[in-house]
C-alpha cells in the first residue's frame, strides 16, 4: 500500500505553536482545516463584539491556507461554525454567503458556551476536496 505525502501549512498564531497543531493539511485530494478563530497577528482577537467581521476574518484565514494547499473555497465540500450566540445567525450566514454562495458547501452551525477568549464569537472549520490543483 502506497504512503499519501502529508503537506501542512500554518498561518503562523502563537496558538499552532502553543498547541501543536497545523492550520491546514493536505493528504491525497482531500484537506482539512483546523478550527480557525478570529485571533489576529499581534495574538488578540479580531473585531471584538461584530459577528459578521470575525466570521469574514476566520474565512479569509481558512481561504489563504486553501491557497496555500493548491485549493480554494470553491473546493469545499463541509463547513462547521461554532458560534457563541445562535440568536445573531444572519450575521454568520452573511460572510459564510459571501465566500461560498457559488460553490455552497454543506454547513453545520452550533451554539457552544464558550471559546477560548470571551471575546470571541466564532470558530470555524473546513474541508474540502480537490481535484484540478496541486498543493503548492
């Protein structure tokens, strides 16, 4: 049985490193990102309090480690949001609309009691299957 080449990429937050994980990886076709949180550059949260941007900003993050994968958001095929506050949906469904009303992947949004900072609204994972780009 042949050995699929795992290829990984990060998005270089403090919290690949703190506990040890990847932002994305690549296996075959298929690719798997990571719950992905608004947590900027500097290590603190993206846009305290507005659903909307923090949701835009986590599908930014997870469309770049697409790219970096030889994919895009048109390859999605599964979308997982994990929202602290089920009663501002429209304003999750809006970005999720905004990347993904071409190509619409299956979607599970979940109220859950917490994140990992309070000021975060929203984590999101993805998954997508690629067939026409290679990772580069």
């Amino acid at each position: 049985m042949e050995k699929k080449e795992i290829i990984r990429t990060f998005s270089g937050t403090s919290w690949e490193e703190k506990a040890s994980y990847c932002r994305a990886l690549r296996v075959g076709n298929q690719i798997y990102v990571s719950g992905t949180a608004p947590i900027d550059r500097s290590g603190g949260v993206f846009a305290p309090g507005d659903a909307y941007a923090q949701t835009k900003y986590c599908l930014s993050i997870i469309q770049k480690a697409l790219q970096d994968l030889g994919a895009d958001c048109s390859d999605v095929v599964r979308v997982r949001l994990f929202v602290t506050d089920i009663s501002r949906a429209q304003e999750f469904i809006q970005a999720h609309r905004e990347f993904f009303a071409e190509h619409p992947p299956t979607n599970t949004m979940v109220e859950v009691s917490a994140l990992v900072d309070q000021a975060m609204l929203v984590e999101v994972e993805a998954e997508a299957i690629c067939f026409s780009h290679e990772a580069g």
